[in-house]
C-alpha cells in the first residue's frame, strides 16, 4: 500500500516536494491559499547540487532551456569596478560536478515544477488553518472547515510557516539588517555598459550582483544594504522613486546606470529562521524556507529546498504507511546539518561583503585571490558536490 502525503504550500519547495514524492510513488495533494499562480520574483541561482537534483526529478532538460549558463563569476571593487578576482562556472563546472550551473528566472523554474504535478493534484485557494496527528495518520483543516487526512504531512509553507509556529512554537522570522533593491532589465537597455556575465560588486555595508535570466533576455538585479530599519518582506513592494540612486551613490558608473534605467524596482528586508534541532514530528515535517530560510548571499536558498524534496522522496520510497515517521526520520538526518550549515555559510559570506574600505577589505580581497589560485570554483563550490541521493 502506498503512502498518501499532503503537502502545504506551492512554492518552488513545495512542488519539487510533491514531485519527489510522486516519483517515489507517494499519492499527493498540494494545498496553497493563493487563487492562481504568478509570474512573481526574479532571479535564482542554481549550483550543481540543485541542477543535480533536478535531473534526479526529470526537470533539468525544461528548465535549462530557459536558462542562462554563465561562463564565470567576477567580483569587483565598488567604486571603480576593478576586478578582485573571478571564478570558473560554464561547461568546467559541468564536468567537474556532474551538473550545470544555472541562472533562471524564478517563475521559469516555478512553471517547470508545476507544469510536471497533474493539475488535480494541486488545490488553489485553499487555507490550513489547524494540523492534526495521530498513530496512524496527519490531518489539515482549511479555513471552510474541511478535513483532509494522510499519511504524511509536508509543511512548504515559507518563511512565515504557520505550520512551523505550531509544530515548534512561536519563533519569528528574524530580519537579517539587510534589505535588497531588485530589477529585471531587457538586454538591450544594458548593451552598452560591458558588464561581466555574472558581476558581483563589493562595498561597505553593500553589495551589488547582475546575472542574465532567460537565455540572456533579461538582466537579473540584486542590490543590497545594510539598514537597521526592519523592511518588509515582500516580491511586490516597489521602491521609491530613485531611492536605490540615493542608496549607492557614488558607486561605479556601470551599477549605477543599470540602477537609473531600472523601471520597476522593488525592495524588500531579507529574513532569516533560527536554526531547529528538528524539523519533524512524528507524521509531520518542514521543508525549505519554513525549516531553513537563509540570506542568499551563498545563491543556495532554492538549492537546498530542493535538495530537501529530493532526499524526502529518497527517503519515502518503497515505505508503507506504517512506516512514514521513521522515514522523515531518515529525511532530516541526511538534511538538517547540511542546510544549517548552508544558512550560516551565507550570513557569513554577507558579513565578507560588506567590510569597510582599508585593511579588512583589502585582506578579504587578498584571501579571494589566493583562493582563486588554488580553486577555480570559488568557495561557495564546497557545497555543490553534494549528492541528493546519498
């Protein structure tokens, strides 16, 4: 008899949850309280060990096809664009990893993962209000009083996870004192500008990054920084008029052009999660952000929520009803450490970004050449071998 999971959430870790676990022949129900999906977001970043995991799920030939595959990665000097170092990614990354890297628009993705679940497997506007268990099954109830029943339940429910509040008690999202302009430009607004494939600029108390999406339509944004202000935590709030200018001002002329002719630009506070000692109980567990959310100066928050379907999946396989609270016991075992450790490789990273000019800053740069040297993949590489199957 095969086990029956419900899965709350339709973000880009709830359906590759869903995926993963159909895969591993799990009947599934996805539940999500928005009425219809969106193109919302803009760029993500996916290393090998997501790339990889996505092949696993049968993804990785429609997602790359919207994809761009940047040849390297250069990191530069905020007030004149001198480049500090660059890494190797492109076909070198490929062979050296088994998997591509890629850049994609976050919708792009999204549609990939919900484009392979049958529609009928996904309800739409449909709110959990309350998550019940027992011995032998898990339960949610929407906000019209309905019960759905399983074996399973798969909390995708983001950053603000009202499952994760009452599995674990009340911990709230933690703003990281950072906050992020974003911007999505045609290519042809940028042509002139000789921008690297894949430019990260390094500043006090900012950092600013670009990378194409779309097979190079499109001009990914991100460009961060410090502010002791809580900011929301939105993809739709937009910016003031002309605020990112005031922001970096006095930056090299190429981040400041792409930020004066940016149409639309949203900003938004970036949010962390304390760390768990577990994810799950008994029948019930969480999954990518609401486990996990992370800053994304390492580029590994969609990557680990993936990497989370595909070892969930693993995990379920082959396993009877009966048997479901040891296997999410398997599933966060395999997990939990590596993406605890992903979330404080990225704070760090951040902090490294944003040192002031003089000695800290040039001995950063000085460590990234020497790195550069011996490691042509840069450290962020240390986390793309691992493998969702082991």
């Amino acid at each position: 008899m095969r086990a029956t999971a419900i899965v709350v959430g339709a973000g880009i870790g709830g359906l590759a949850a869903a995926l993963s676990l159909r895969r591993a022949g799990c009947a599934v129900t996805v539940v999500e309280q928005v009425p219809r999906f969106a193109e919302v977001g803009a760029g993500i970043q996916l290393a090998p060990n997501a790339t990889g995991a996505l092949r696993q799920l049968g993804l990785l030939d429609a997602v790359a096809a919207r994809a761009a595959r940047p040849s390297h990665m250069s990191f530069r000097t905020w007030s004149d664009g001198t480049e500090i170092c660059r890494y190797t990614l492109g076909r070198e990354v490929e062979d050296a990893f088994g998997a591509p890297y890629l850049q994609v628009h976050r919708a792009d993705l999204h549609q990939a993962l919900a484009a392979a679940i049958p529609p009928d497997s996904v309800r739409l506007s449909t709110t959990v209000v309350a998550i019940d268990q027992d011995d032998d099954s898990a339960s949610v109830t929407t906000t019209n009083g309905e019960h759905l029943t399983a074996d399973l339940v798969v909390a995708a429910d983001g950053i603000r996870s009202p499952v994760r509040r009452r599995l674990f008690g009340a911990d709230e999202a933690v703003f990281s004192r950072t906050a992020a302009y974003r911007a999505l430009l045609p290519a042809h607004e940028v042509t002139d500008l000789d921008l690297p494939p894949f430019g990260v600029w390094l500043g006090p108390d900012r950092h600013f990054v670009h990378y194409w999406v779309r097979r190079g339509e499109l001009l990914n944004v991100v460009a961060v920084f410090r502010t002791e202000t809580p900011a929301q935590e939105s993809w739709t709030a937009q910016a003031e008029p002309g605020e990112q200018l005031t922001e970096f001002e006095g930056w090299d002329p190429r981040p400041l052009s792409i930020l004066e002719r940016a149409g639309r630009v949203f900003r938004y506070g970036l949010h962390t999660r304390t760390p768990l000692a577990r994810w799950n109980t008994g029948r019930v567990t969480l999954l990518g952000d609401s486990a996990h959310a992370m800053v994304p100066f390492a580029a590994q928050g969609a990557a680990q929520a993936i990497m989370d379907a595909a070892v969930l999946g693993d995990a379920l396989a082959d396993t009877p009803p009966a048997g479901v609270p040891d296997a999410l016991d398997r599933y966060v075992d395999r997990r939990l450490s590596t993406a605890t450790r992903a979330q404080a490789g990225s704070a760090r990273a951040g902090e490294d970004f944003h040192l002031p000019d003089g000695p800290e800053a040039r001995a950063r740069n000085a460590r990234m050449v020497a790195y550069a040297a011996q490691n042509e993949f840069g450290p962020f590489s240390s986390a793309w071998a691992t493998d969702a199957g082991t």
